[in-house]
C-alpha cells in the first residue's frame, strides 16, 4: 500500500478529480442531453410523417375553444369552410424561410360556419416586400373551403406589442390575444385555440410555409462522442496511475545527501618543471628552469 501513497499528492488527487468530474459529466449530463434530443425528433419526425401522410378531416375533429391541438394533431391536414376576414390581417415578422432569408407571415381570422373563428397563416412574403410596402394580394372574397396544417399558438417570450409599419400591422406571435390586443373586439369572441397554416392547393394561400425536415439529426452522434470521451478520460487516468505504480519517480538527492566527488589526483610532474599554458602547449619543452 505505501507504492499508492503517491495518490494522495495534491497534484494526484487534482488530477483524479478533474478526470472523474469530465468522465462523469460525459455519462450522466452530456450523453443523456443528446439521447433526449434525438428521441424527441424522433418523436417528432415519427407524428409529423404520420400527420402528413394521414386523410384530411374537419378542423372540429382536432381544434377546439377549450385548449391547443394535441401533440398527434399538429401538422395534420383539416378543412374548414367560412370566409376570410381581411380587415384584421396581420404580418408576422422576425420569421424565416428554409433558406435562412427573412420573411414575414400573413395571418388573419377566420369565420366558420359554425360560429367560430380560426386564425389562418395564409404563408409567407419576402421580408424586402415588406419593408418597401409592397401589398399582399386579397385572400378570396366570400365562403370558401380551405386545407391547412394544425399548429398551436406561436407565442413571443418578449411580450412585444403590436406596431403599424406602411400601413400594415405587424406583430411578434400568432394567438388569438395578439389579434385582440391589435384590433380589440369582443373579448369573448370564440377563437379556436391554436391556428393553421394553408397547403399549397388553398385558397388564399401565398408562399406556403415549408413543412420540417425530417432527418434525425446529429443528436445521437453527439451522444456517442461524449460517451467516447467518457471512457477515454477514464482509460487514460488508469494509465496514468499505473505506471507511477510500476515506475514511480524518484527526486534528486539533496546536496547533502549526494556522494563527494574524488579528490584530484596529484600530477606525476613537478609544477616548476612543467608549465603549460592555457592552449595546452608544454613549454618545458624550450627550457629548462633550473636543477
């Protein structure tokens, strides 16, 4: 046991404890982080392809007043019938497209049939467009039947309020308070939780917002790498400590412990007989100094 004292040097136990802090770091925090990651998009691309792939239905099936769209509801394809209320059309902005470019998005209510109002993400127009006033052509005029995609409200942390720019509303979240706070109204006005953004084949629809991708991401990967470095931090401690066990270092001996050198032996050669200067040039060789 006393070859294992070295491990309770300071600079052993920093050692130890930073590598058994990274390792366990890798296990139990980053690893775990990206395997949930990847469970939820593949929860996620899993609805998503189910949804997409799935029959239209009424949106009564999967909306409602009382609370947002389930989780299996979102990005199913509903229809509606009822006629666009263009007087409270709004652009969604600090939005972007696939791409990465700027964008904003029209959303107006909705008056259904049976009496309640939808909000409806007509799709996008390009951010350029907007800044320079360019108007957004007029949804259809009259009742009509739409198809859109189910989305729960997209709501603005930072609480931003409305503002009016070129003479359209803009606005940070799509809810039906932000369309209260923008235009007002009844307070009880029976919005159905949630909203819709139109397929391609809609009417009134622009530029429709692109469904996700549904790759599964470098999450896993991710996951596998920390756990890689996990075990590498451990491995290499162990080295580390095994071979101060099998060939642990020694420290120089101290001054007073290190062995004296020779004494100098004397030279064969009387000094007076034998001069030599500094190049190393005997100069007993010329002359002879005396008996």
């Amino acid at each position: 046991m006393k070859r294992l004292g070295f491990l309770l040097r300071p600079g052993w136990i920093a050692v130890i404890l930073a590598g058994l802090a990274f390792a366990g770091a890798c296990f139990f925090l980053l690893a775990p982080w990206q395997f949930n990651r990847n469970a939820e998009r593949s929860g996620q691309n899993t609805a998503i392809t189910a949804a997409l792939g799935a029959a239209p239905v009424p949106v009564s099936e999967l909306m409602s007043t009382a609370a947002q769209p389930a989780e299996n509801a979102l990005w199913h394809v509903v229809t509606a019938t009822g006629t666009f209320d263009e007087s409270r059309q709004v652009q969604v902005r600090l939005r972007q497209n696939s791409a990465g470019a700027p964008i904003s998005e029209v959303v107006l209510p909705f008056r259904l049939t049976t009496g309640e109002t939808l909000l409806v993400d007509r799709g996008s127009v390009s951010f350029l467009e907007v800044d320079k006033g360019v108007s957004i052509p007029a949804p259809p005029a009259g009742e009509v039947t739409i198809t859109g995609r189910v989305q729960d409200d997209q709501l603005d942390p930072s609480r931003r309020p409305p503002i009016v720019q070129n003479g359209q509303v803009q606005v940070t979240e799509i809810s039906a308070d932000m369309m209260r706070q923008a235009f007002g109204g009844p307070s009880g006005e029976p919005f159905l939780a949630g909203f819709v953004q139109l397929t391609g084949q809609s009417p009134g629809v622009l530029t429709p917002i692109e469904v996700p991708q549904t790759d599964p991401g470098p999450f896993l990967s991710y996951a596998l790498q920390w756990e890689t470095f996990g075990v590498i931090a451990l491995v290499g401690l162990g080295v580390f400590i095994v071979r101060e066990f099998r060939d642990p270092r020694t420290d120089e001996p101290d001054e007073e412990t290190r062995p004296a050198a020779p004494a100098a032996e004397p030279d064969p050669v009387p000094a007076g007989r034998r001069r030599r200067s500094r190049d190393g040039f005997d100069r007993s060789q010329l002359w002879d100094d005396g008996p």
